[in-house]
C-alpha cells in the first residue's frame, strides 16, 4: 500500500474531490481525518470508509478559522498520534462579473479559498516540524490559477492563483525541513461546486467542455485523487513546489 502507515488530514473531505481523495487515501493505508463544514455528508464520507474496513474520522473544520485548524489537529493527534498529509482542498467558486462582485464576495471567497490555505499549511508546518519527519501538503488550486479566463470571476482566478505561489515559497522555505508542498490545478471536473454550470446547457466559455477541452468531457474526482495521492506518497519525495495539471490538455491549447 502506497500510504501504509501514514496519517493524512483532508479540507472539504465531505464530498467531491475531497471524499474521492479521502476514500483513495483510506485504499492505500492511509487514517484519515476528513474536515468540513458539511457534518452530514462527512459523517456518510467516514461512514462509507470505515464500513469498508478503513480507519477514519470527521472532523468539523471551518478552514477560514484557525481555531478550528488548532483543534482539528489536535483531534488527528490524539486519533492517530501524528500528521504525516494535509491536503487543502476546500473552495468555493461565484458566478458573479467582477463589476457585480461585492466585496463581501470578493472577501469570502478570498478567505475560504487562499486563507484556508495559508491557515492549513501554516498548522500543518507547525506539526510536521514538532515531529521531526517531514511531510507532504498539497493544495488544490485550479487552471484558473495559471491563466485568465472569459467564463470564471476573477476572484476565483486571483484566489487560485494565490494558492499557487504561496505554495511554491512555503515550499522553497521548507524544503530543508523535509516537508514537500505542491499544487494539483484541476480543470473541470465533475463535482457540486460545477453543477450549476453543467446543468446549464446555454454556458458559454470553458465549461462549454466538448468544444473548449480536448478530451471532450469533464473530469472524474477520482482523476485528481490518484494524482493526490502520488504527491502524498513517497514516490514523489523529490518533487517539492511543483505543480501538476490534471485537466484533459485543457491548458496545451
């Protein structure tokens, strides 16, 4: 097993690409902590895992909040004994222009989308070092945080693109100390943060997938998860502030 032994702490583990990593983490040895604001869906993500003879627990965890950062991993301690994975995926998406974005809206999806992730790697630094093992912390950007685009609101770009480069200097930072930070940047795939803009069959711009992607679909959670978990393994111990695109060549255009 390819995570035999290891200890990982998953955001917006609830549903979508969080469960699915949650779910593939568990398959290859992992204990997770899934952490979400989603109470029900995540008891049902730890639920379906631990009925499947893994070993997981959820956690409720507003990642805005580093209250609950400090609690979440002090339950995965007493849990599990240490913390070897953090994967900061939670993030929300609005469909506003940036002339009917507020900046209420500006700030929260700010907040949820590069402050969860500056409070998730800062907690998961903090403990990594206290242990003296090192780690691995990846955070999920997107395409949207390499290039500009007509269909998405620019906050959601700046916010990704955030979590792009903070990554790559919390990496450079760390490096010494053993622990690994790198960014996955999903094209679309298929979750409920993309519902409404799959639903919507008259959508215009990168969503539009058969004509704009050239694999011509939409990718499965699970397509991320496994390039999740190679950045979780020890395959990829000399792979730090680096960042894969899993996108069906959405960006080789």
């Amino acid at each position: 097993m390819r995570l035999e032994g290891k200890v990982a702490l998953i955001t917006g583990g609830a549903r979508g690409m969080g469960a699915a990593e949650a779910k593939l983490f568990s398959s290859e040895g992992a204990k997770v902590v899934i952490a979400d604001v989603l109470e029900d869906e995540g008891r049902r993500t730890e639920a379906e895992i631990n009925e499947t003879g893994g070993d997981a627990i959820f956690v409720r965890l507003d990642v805005t909040q580093q209250s609950d950062w400090d609690a979440a991993v002090a339950r995965a301690i007493q849990e599990f004994g240490k913390l070897d994975i953090v994967v900061n995926n939670a993030g929300i998406a609005i469909g506003y222009s940036i002339e009917d974005t507020s900046v209420e809206a500006w700030d929260r999806v700010m907040d949820i989308n590069a402050k969860g992730v500056f409070f998730g790697t800062k907690a998961a630094i903090a403990q990594m070092k206290a242990q003296g093992t090192g780690g691995s912390i990846i955070n999920i950007s997107s395409v949207s945080g390499i290039i500009g685009q007509n269909s998405v609101n620019a906050v959601y770009n700046a916010s990704k693109g955030a979590v792009r480069i903070f990554s790559k200097s919390a990496a450079v930072q760390h490096a010494a100390e053993g622990i690994r930070v790198n960014t996955i940047h999903p094209g679309p795939i298929e979750t409920p943060m993309t519902a409404e803009g799959r639903a919507n069959a008259e959508r215009v711009g990168e969503y539009t997938v058969a004509e704009n992607n050239p694999m011509g679909r939409y990718g499965k959670p699970e397509e991320v998860a496994y390039g999740a978990l190679f950045l979780a393994s020890d395959e990829s111990s000399y792979v730090t502030g680096s960042e894969i695109v899993i996108d069906g060549g959405f960006l080789a255009q």
